[in-house]
C-alpha cells in the first residue's frame, strides 16, 4: 500500500525556539516511518517580514541543520529548501486566483504581524497564507502537523483545494491539519497569554534551541509567573501552567506525576529542576546540531537532493494545474 503524505515547513526567520521543536520538529521526527514526508525550509515565506540577507542566508541552513539535529532523516524524508523549487511560487499565483479577499483579511496571523510592522505593508504578508496552501498541495499531502497558530491557514489550504477540485475537476488531496493536543502552543516565558516566537523582540521570552546552560537556567528562572506560590495545572496561573507544559512534553512525566512532585516545594525548585529537565532534553540535539553545521558539504548535498526529489513531485501536480486551467502546454 502507498503510503499517505506529510508536508510541513519551518521559516528560517530567526534561531528556532522550544516552542517550534515542541510543536513542529519533534512530530515531524516521529511520522517519518509510516509517512511519506516531505518538510522544507520555507524562506519564501520570511521575506514576507524584512531580513538581513546574510542573516536569511545562515538561518536557512541553521533550519537545514535542527531539523536533522532533532532526528529527521534526510534518506527517509524529503528535505529542501523552498526556493530551490519555483514550482511554489507558480502554484501560489494560481491559487491567488481563486482566492478571496475577505478570506484573507481574516487571517489573525497578518492581523497580528500587520500590526507589529511600522513599515508600509507589503502584500506578500497579505497573500502569505496562499502560498501556504501552495506548498501543501503541490505534494498532495494528506496530514501537515503544525503548531495550533496554523490551524487557520489549514483550513483556508483545505478550502482551496476544494474550490480548485469543484471548479476543474478532482485535482487536489483536501489535507488534514495533525495538531497534538498538548504541546501544540508554548507561551511566551515574559508574557504567558502571548505564544513563544522566534521573532519576539524581548529575547527572554523564549528559549532558543541553540541557547547555552547557563541562558537556558536564567530565562527559566525569569519566567513570568504569579504570587499564588504553588504548582498548579489551571488557567489562572497561565505562567505555570505553560511551564508545567514544556516539562511535561520534555521530561515524559504527566502533569499529574509533576504537580506531585512539586507539591509544598516553592517555584524557586520546580523552576530549577525544569531548568535541568530543558538542558538535558536540548544536550544531544546541540552536539547533533554542531555536527551538522560544521559539515557545510553534506548540508549542500542534503539540500540538493532534497531539491531534485521534491521538484519531480511538484511538476507534476503543476502540470496537471495548467493543464486543467487552460494554459497551452509549451510542447
Ligand atoms: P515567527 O515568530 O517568525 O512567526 P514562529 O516561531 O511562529 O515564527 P514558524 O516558522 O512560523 O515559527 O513555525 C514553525 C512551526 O512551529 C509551525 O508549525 C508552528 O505552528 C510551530 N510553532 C511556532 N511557535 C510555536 C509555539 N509557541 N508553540 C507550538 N508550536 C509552535
Ligand atoms: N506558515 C507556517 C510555515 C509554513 C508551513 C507551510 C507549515 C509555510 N508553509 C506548509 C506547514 C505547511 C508558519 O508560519 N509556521
């Protein structure tokens, strides 16, 4: 039997932070065997907010690297970088097509992104959920696991690829978002109500997975909490309950066996112990990481492949686009 597809993608936006390993990468790892996956690198997407050329440049291949750090085989998955296949942007013009602008207008990702830019909007930050949609349905994914903030974007993909097939005939696969129930949103360690991003401009909101020791135990210790002074699991203490998450998700224990364990002891030890339980579950990925960064030619023969491998696919369902649509076929 064939096997049912994944695609997802990671912005090389900036360093990747616990909450991308603990909603995205750790899931990618795990549905390797069974999926056929496919997981890029998607840096289309973070021009949609200005970068650094050369800082794109390093953090492209920083995401080449985690994702392989945390356990992604390139022999058994698709791994490549998103603008090494133009078929993406190709797909993605299509799709603005058939896409609505009230659709569009209601995506909270550019409400909240729109708001924190000073500069004049640009519309790739606008259409950004359409290219999305690109992505997914050029492999014909069946399951894209993603971090609960993309739920939305999923189902405006799932949305076009049931007008597409109304419109033109069956062409598409509807994809099915993979959300875990718990882990699915750590929360910023300043502000426990806002998620954990790798683009946040207070730096001890989140902790990157590259970060050393000693940051990791100082951000944890910083970490915004309350003055009720016990470990509970509720939503009134919302700083403890996302720390009792990442605990939980890294160290294997229930959140029943932690608040246990911390019951009668103060923040000052839950924070301390969770310190250890973070650095030891981001030891092995770090040396994994290292390795990988400091081996630039197997970085480039990962890509490369990852690119030729994922093109035949993409052409294919671009071929059978153009044609359904009208488009003379170039002989
Ligand atoms: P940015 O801050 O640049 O918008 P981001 O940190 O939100 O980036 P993305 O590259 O957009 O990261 O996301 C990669 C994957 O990680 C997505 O599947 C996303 O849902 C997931 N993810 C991101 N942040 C979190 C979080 N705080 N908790 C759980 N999953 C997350
Ligand atoms: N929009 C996602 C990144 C992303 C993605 C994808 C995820 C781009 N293309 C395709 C899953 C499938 C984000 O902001 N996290």
């Amino acid at each position: 039997m064939e096997k049912k597809i994944v695609f997802s993608g990671v912005q090389p936006s900036g360093a990747l932070t616990i909450g991308n390993y603990i909603g995205a990468l750790r899931n990618f790892t795990e549905l390797q065997d069974e999926y056929d996956c496919n997981y890029c690198v998607v840096d289309m997407h973070a021009i949609t907010i200005p970068q650094v050329p050369k800082n794109l440049r390093k953090n492209t291949l920083d995401v080449l690297a985690m994702y392989m750090a945390s356990g992604i085989d390139p022999d058994k998955s698709t791994l490549f970088i998103q603008s090494h296949v133009p078929a993406h942007a190709e797909l993605s013009w299509v799709l603005n097509t058939i896409t609505y602008m009230g659709q569009l207008n209601r995506m909270t990702q550019f409400k909240e992104k729109s708001k924190k830019s000073d500069e004049n909007l640009n519309a790739g930050l606008f259409t950004y959920p359409v290219l999305m949609a690109a992505d997914i349905l050029l492999y014909q994914a069946d399951f894209v696991p993603v971090g609960e903030d993309q739920k939305q974007h999923l189902e405006l993909s799932r949305d076009l690829a049931e007008r597409f097939n109304s419109r033109y005939s069956d062409t598409f696969t509807v994809p099915e978002p993979l959300i875990k129930e718990f882990g699915a949103r750590i929360m910023s360690l300043q502000d426990p109500v806002a998620k954990m991003s790798k683009s946040d401009s207070d730096t001890n909101a989140y902790i990157l997975l590259q970060d050393s020791k000693d940051q990791i135990a100082r951000k944890i210790k910083r970490a915004v909490t309350d003055c009720i002074g016990s470990v509970n699991y509720t939503d009134e203490q919302p700083g403890i309950k996302n720390l009792i998450n990442i605990h939980s998700v890294l160290s294997g224990m229930s959140v029943d066996e932690i608040i246990k364990l911390y019951s009668g002891k103060g923040y000052g030890v839950f924070k301390s112990e969770l310190a250890e339980v973070v650095i030891d579950a981001l030891d092995p990925i770090q040396t994994r990481y290292q390795q990988y960064l400091d081996n630039k030619d197997f970085l480039e023969k990962v890509y490369s492949e990852g690119a030729n491998k994922a093109e035949s696919k993409a052409r294919k369902t671009l071929r059978k686009v153009y044609k359904k649509i009208g488009f003379v076929p170039r002989g």
